[in-house]
C-alpha cells in the first residue's frame, strides 16, 4: 500500500524557527488522519514503539542519532532524512499516493482548527508541574540555560 510518513523528534524540542513549517505538515496529517488518506506525522513523543518496530528508521536513528530528523519514508523508502519535504517535494510525494490532489488538501486545511505549538512559558509550566518527561535541570532544555540555546536555534 502506498503511503507516506514523517518521523519527528519530541515536539517540544522543534526550534521555533521550524514550527510553522511543522505546523503545516500537522495539518496535513490531520487532513489525512480524518479522511483515511495515507500520510502521516509520527512523534517520538506520541509514538516511540513506531520508530522501533520500522527498520529503515530505526536504522537511519541508529547511524546518524537525533541528526536524522525528520524522517520521511515514502512507501517504505527514505526519501529525505535531517529537515522536512519542501513544498513541492511534498506535493509531489503526496500526489503520488493517488488519493486526493495536494491543492484539495491545501482546501480541506482552512477547514480545520490549525495545529499550534505551545509557547515556551506553557512547555516550562508544564515541565515544572512534574507531568513531563524530565523536569530534571540538567537534561531539559527549558531549566537549563546551556540547552535552551540550542531550542533557539
């Protein structure tokens, strides 16, 4: 079956800078996810299981690390590893799934509430209440000054 995927990192660590893009490829996957089209978003955060049980990604994880993200698998083949699909690299893929044109998806997306990211205050209250995975200073990237210039990059 056809399909195409995006492997991201834990969305709290997609730089600012990146998040628009992101956000429109959330989208998408949302588009997609409530018409049954085959294109996704996965998140190590929301599905860590998926980057171990697909070969080539767990793969590709293992000889570059972290560097390798995103991911974007067109059926069963890496096609671009380290940033996301252009626009046109994108359209291009999903045109080639033969399920709905890229500009009836574009449509379909200003029907939809649009994805955001949370902003930095409300990712460092939720870190603080002891509900995310580290709140532990030396490893997040928010209580740490040395990592949370590498959040703005």
């Amino acid at each position: 079956m056809k399909n195409l995927k995006i492997y991201y990192t834990i969305p709290f660590f997609i730089p600012e800078k990146d998040q628009e893009c992101y956000s429109a490829y959330l989208n998408y996957a949302a588009i997609a996810k409530r018409d049954d089209l085959p294109f996704e978003m996965i998140s190590f955060q929301d599905s860590p299981g998926r980057f171990l049980t697909d070969s080539l990604v767990f793969k590709k994880m293992g000889e570059l690390g972290d560097v390798a993200f995103p991911i974007t698998v067109l059926n069963n083949e890496i096609v671009k590893i380290s940033e996301l699909p252009t626009q046109t690299e994108f359209s291009n893929w999903f045109e080639s799934l033969d399920t709905i044109s890229f500009e009836k998806l574009l449509a379909e997306v200003e029907e939809i509430e649009p994805h955001t990211f949370p902003s930095k205050e409300e990712i460092l209250n939720f870190s603080c209440t002891q509900s995310c995975f580290s709140c532990n200073p030396e490893v997040c990237g928010f209580l740490n000054p040395e990592l949370e210039s590498e959040l703005d990059k």
